[in-house]
C-alpha cells in the first residue's frame, strides 16, 4: 500500500506568533485535564469528611498548592476564551488572518481580566482557600 | 479481475467518518462546558473552602449535585477527546500509542467515577 497523506508536521510552518496560540490551547487542555484528577480527590475528600477534607485543604492551601490553582485558574481562563475563538471559526466566523491576530489578542486580553478578578476572589478576599 | 477480496481493497483506504463524530461531540461538550465551568468557578471562589461543613452543604445543596455530575460528565468526556487527538498526533511508536490511548479511556472513566460517587455520598449524607 502507497503511504497514507500526513497531515504537515509543525517544523515545516514558518513561524506566526497565532500559532502560539494554537500550542497554549492543547498545552492548558492537558494542564485542566490533570485538575480534573485534583477536582476529583477535592469532592472525594469532601465525601470522606472534614479530616480527610482538612488534609486536601491544607495541601491545596498551602504554596505549591496555590501556586497549581492559580496555574489552574488561567489554564482555564485561557481555554475557556480561546475555546469560544474555536467554535466561532467553526461557523467560519472571524477565520481571516488579520481577524484571527486580532481575536488573539482579544483572548490574551479577557483571560488575563478574568484572571485576575478570578484570582482576586479567590485567595484575597478571605473566605477562599484556607489561610 | 482482481484476486482481492473487497475488504482487502478498503482497508487503509480512507476515513471511517468516526472523526466527524469526535469533532462534532468535542463542540456539543465545549458549548456545555462554557456554562457549567464558568458556573462552578465563580460559585467556588466565593465560597469559604476551608470550611468543610459550609463546601459539603453547598455541594449537596438543590440543583449542584445535579449541575456538577453534568459538569464532571462532560468535562471528563471532552477531556478524553482533548487529550486522545495530542496522544494520535504526537506519540508516533505504534504500541505506545495504542497503549496510551486505552490508559487515556480508563483515566478519564476513573476519574469520572470517582468524582461522581463522591457527589453521591454528600447527597446521601445531606438527608441525615
């Protein structure tokens, strides 16, 4: 059998920084898809009652626990915009290269906002992860 | 005339059109999920999380045991999706590809089954 067509390997593309984009997308997919685990054992913990739930929120609330929610948080920020980008060009929506720089940068711009309300809420406010 | 069977003449020869329902189903699970994430983000951050009483109460509490198993269905199942097309187009060994693929299956059914048992239990708890 004749070699099946490929799609184009990355490293053949000249570089455009949308591209950039394009990698953030997967990269904070995979990242969410580890916080699934972690959302997972939080509602378990919760299940298991308040001494397992006090030892997940202590390792949540300590720093590398928050350093990985913040991660987590714009990880999700990102997706979430970017993702709304996705399936607007599915409907052949802003598909035009000058549109797609400019909604690049749109998403860059309301997932950083979002963030840091996000972010705000979350560990300054008082009421959020465990001191 | 050819010899070969007419099986052996498709095989290899193009789409099964599979690929048109993982795409479609990664859209249906996306446009749900812009709802139920952003639902569940913003009711987490305003609640007390180190307080277990208060998060077990809000978790078990009217629609949210309803509107997180929805949130863990899909989210699990658009992250299989997610995660299975990075595996197909960046793990290039054939055996560790297919075995990434399975482990990828049974991940997200694991994690999926767990996080839903645990809504089951606040639930139960909540009734006394």
């Amino acid at each position: 059998m004749r070699p099946r067509p490929l799609s184009p390997h990355v490293s053949v593309y000249r570089f455009q920084y949308t591209m950039i984009g394009s990698f953030t997308h997967r990269m904070t997919g995979i990242g969410l898809a580890f916080g699934l685990i972690v959302l997972a054992w939080w509602l378990a913990a919760a299940a298991g009652g308040a001494a397992a739930y006090g030892d997940a929120s202590a390792i949540l609330g300590s720093v590398p626990g928050k350093v990985l929610l913040a991660l987590w948080l714009l990880a999700f920020c990102y997706h979430l915009f970017n993702g709304i980008r996705h399936l607007a060009w599915d409907r052949i929506f802003g598909f035009e290269k000058r549109e797609a720089r400019r909604s690049f940068r749109v998403v860059i711009l309301a997932a950083l906002v979002l963030f840091v309300a996000l972010a705000w809420f979350l560990f300054f406010r008082g009421t959020g992860v465990a001191p | 005339m050819s010899l070969r069977s007419p099986l052996g003449e498709a095989l290899g020869r193009g789409p099964a059109h599979d690929g048109v329902h993982h795409w479609i189903v990664q859209r249906v699970t996306a446009v749900a999920l812009a709802v139920l994430t952003v639902w569940f983000v913003l009711s987490l951050v305003q609640l007390p999380l180190a307080d277990h009483a208060r998060v077990s109460a809000w978790i078990a509490e009217g629609s949210h045991p309803v509107c997180i198993a929805l949130l863990v269905i899909t989210a699990t199942w658009h992250s299989r999706l997610g995660v299975q097309v990075v595996i197909e187009d960046y793990v290039h060994g054939r055996h560790s590809k297919v075995v990434l693929l399975i482990v990828n299956v049974f991940a997200h059914v694991l994690v999926a089954a767990i996080a839903l048992l645990a809504v089951l239990r606040l639930v139960l708890r909540s009734f006394g």
